[in-house]
C-alpha cells in the first residue's frame, strides 16, 4: 500500500493513502484533532490515577504519544493497550516527526513507543 506525507492545518502531518482517498488524521490538524478526540474526551475524562486504554488501530501512534506523554507530564500511571493490524513500518512513522512537537523528551518518546515490541508488555 502506497503511503504519502500530507500535511494538516496545525501544521503537523499525516499519511495519506492514494487507492482508498483516505488519510489517517484529519487534514485540519492531526495533533489538533487527536487531543481533542482522544485526550480532551478521552484521557482528561477519566480521572483515575490509572487509567487502562485500550486502541484500536494504533496507526501512526500518535495517541499512544499524546497519551505516553501527558501521563509523564501529570505522574499518572497508564496501561495502554493497543492492536493494529497493518503495523507501520519505522521509516514512514520517523518521516511524521510527532515527536518535535513536545518539548524535552518527545522525539525519545515517540522513537520508543514506534520501536516497543509487539505482542507483549513494555514499559515506556
């Protein structure tokens, strides 16, 4: 499957898949659009010291990264729990550079998250 870079409204990108006229976040902003989704009405809704999270469709994981990040940020413990079934390949995932978006640690943030091993528990 053919991915292509596009970029979003907020200035952050997304992919872009050509044979389905479909990309993986909103083109008026995918940070724009995955904080309010699944921080704001997600993560900041729930106000236990542990939330467990469960994705479907991990896709470029940049919810994992808002999420992995914030909890650092408010010392909350999460468990996040996710599947995906086409898994993206490091070097399309390296091209979005979420990380450059948070300050201090993001980019080690994100690399991590991208590079965890699948099927098991790894601690971030």
């Amino acid at each position: 499957m053919k991915l292509e870079l596009r970029k979003t409204n907020d200035g952050s990108s997304t992919l872009y898949i050509p044979e389905m006229d479909e990309q993986y976040h909103s083109l008026n902003g995918a940070i724009t659009e995955s904080k309010h989704v699944f921080i704001e009405s997600g993560f900041y809704f729930h106000p236990s010291p542990k939330p467990a999270i469960f994705e479907v469709g991990f896709g470029t994981g940049l919810n994992c990264l808002l999420t992995a990040y914030l909890a650092e940020k408010e010392k909350r413990k999460v468990v996040y729990t996710a599947i995906e079934k086409y898994p993206l390949d490091t070097a399309i995932t390296d091209n979005l550079d979420y990380g450059r978006w948070f300050p201090n640690n993001g980019k080690k943030l994100y690399s991590d998250i991208l590079r965890a091993a699948w099927g098991g528990q790894v601690q971030v």
